[in-house]
C-alpha cells in the first residue's frame, strides 16, 4: 500500500468511526466493573494481588527511558522518531502508578486515573508509527492531537458519568482507532526491521483482555493463587516490555 493510499484510508476511517458513534446508544460504565476477584491485603497493601502486578509496567517504562536516551542504544533514521516512544515510556510508567491507585480502592473517581496513562501510551504508539512509516513531521504534528483526544474520551467518559449517564464510546472509539491506525500502517512498507514484534505485541494485548474477562473463573480454578486481572497486569506489561524490546533489536532498511 502507497502512503498516500493509507491517508485516504486513515481520513476515511476516522469520518466513518466518527459516524458510527452518532448511532451507537450511549455505553455506560458496569459498577460490578470494580468488583475484583482478588481482593486479599498483603502488608497492609490492600487488593495486593492487581496492586502490586503493576510494577513491571513501571520497569518497562524506566527499560524504555534507559534506551530512549542513552546514545547509541536505539537506531532513529530521523532523531525526531524518538520523541512519540518517549510518550510510550511515559505513559507505560505512569500506567503503574494510576492503576495501582485504582486498584487501592476501586471506583468510578479512580478509573480515570487508571486510563489517562494507557490512552498516552495507545496514541503515542500510534503517533510513532505515522512518523516511521508515512512521515515524520506528519506523526510529529498529529501526536499532541492524538493525545488530546484520547485524553479528553476519558474525562468525557468521567464527566458523563458525573451527570449520571455514563457513556464509554469516545473512550471505547478512541482505543479502536488506535488499533484500526496500527493495522493500517503494517501495510505501508517498513523502514525497520521486526515489524511482526507487533503482532506478538498485539498476542500479549489480546491475552490481557482475555485474563480480564475471566478474572473470577482463573481465581476459582486455581483454588484463589492469582486471579485474573492479576495476570492481565502482568499480560499487558509484557506488551510493554515486547515494544521495547522491538525498537531495541530492530535495524534500518534500505530506502525504496
């Protein structure tokens, strides 16, 4: 697929998702959302278990920081690449912070703070990839943009919840365009090596989501050990590490 081609694509999308939440009927938050399988105290540390599987999320981010700006760890053919990777570090190291918050004592108030890190973390990684495979300023220019706007689905979301009718679809919409825009750009030809790290990340995201929904069936099965979203936490920050990972192994390729 051309580049070009791919903008047509991403503009068409971006109009068409935008239409198809006009239709859609306001989604609002579960309450038994917050109501965790796993909700042990360990040392005084409620909800132990989802609080503290956080911290390999802090430790990819502070991997990503080490390398982001250490000379020569990273190959950039533009310098300007590095800086959506570093709203990458940012966001998975934060996503440590906010969601053990979260999980301290779960509620509605909280969440915010639990999904504010991963939306910087989602449109970053979308804004780098623009950036590595359309055009650097372009990904430079629509990342504060990007960020804007996943941001804003979130407080939207918390302030619809305020007015008692909660709704989840700019929030929801905004991590599937991030997933429609990634799928999009692994059809433009690659300026790196290890483009299919992505889809081991995208295995590690799906594995989170799955240990999510079974949170109360994993913690039943294996006699109340782990639960669910503990491993979820652990799943995720995995997706983190692999990103990582990715942008540490991979080479340049020849420009065509």
């Amino acid at each position: 697929m051309t580049k070009r081609a791919s903008v047509g694509i991403l503009i068409v999308s971006t109009i068409l998702l935008a239409l198809i939440g006009l239709f859609v009927k306001p989604i609002p938050q579960p309450l038994e959302y917050h109501n965790f399988a796993d909700q042990r105290p360990w040392l005084g540390v409620p909800n132990a278990g989802d609080v503290l599987s956080n911290i390999p999320f802090a430790l990819a981010g502070l991997w990503g920081f080490y390398l982001l700006f250490t000379p020569g760890k990273l190959i950039f053919l533009d310098r300007r690449e590095r800086w959506p990777w570093v709203g990458v570090a940012v966001g998975l190291f934060l996503t440590a912070f906010g969601s053990a918050y979260y999980h301290l004592a779960p509620d509605n108030a909280r969440l915010v703070w639990d999904r504010l890190p991963m939306t910087i973390v989602f449109m970053s990684f979308v804004a780098a990839l623009i950036a590595e495979r359309i055009a650097v300023p372009l990904g430079l220019w629509l990342w504060p943009l990007l960020l804007a706007v996943g941001i804003y689905s979130v407080f939207q979301w918390q302030a619809s919840e305020l007015r008692g009718a909660g709704d989840l679809r700019l929030y929801a919409g905004v991590q599937i365009y991030a997933v429609l825009v990634a799928l999009v750009m692994l059809l433009v030809p690659a300026r790196y090596t290890r483009t299919w790290d992505l889809a081991i990340v995208a295995g590690w995201y799906a594995l989170a989501k799955l240990l999510e929904s079974f949170d109360r069936h994993i913690f039943a099965l294996d006699g109340g050990l782990v639960s669910g979203h503990t491993l979820k936490h652990l799943a995720a920050a995995m997706a983190g590490v692999w990103l990582i990972r990715m942008v540490l192994k991979r080479e340049s390729l020849p420009l065509v």
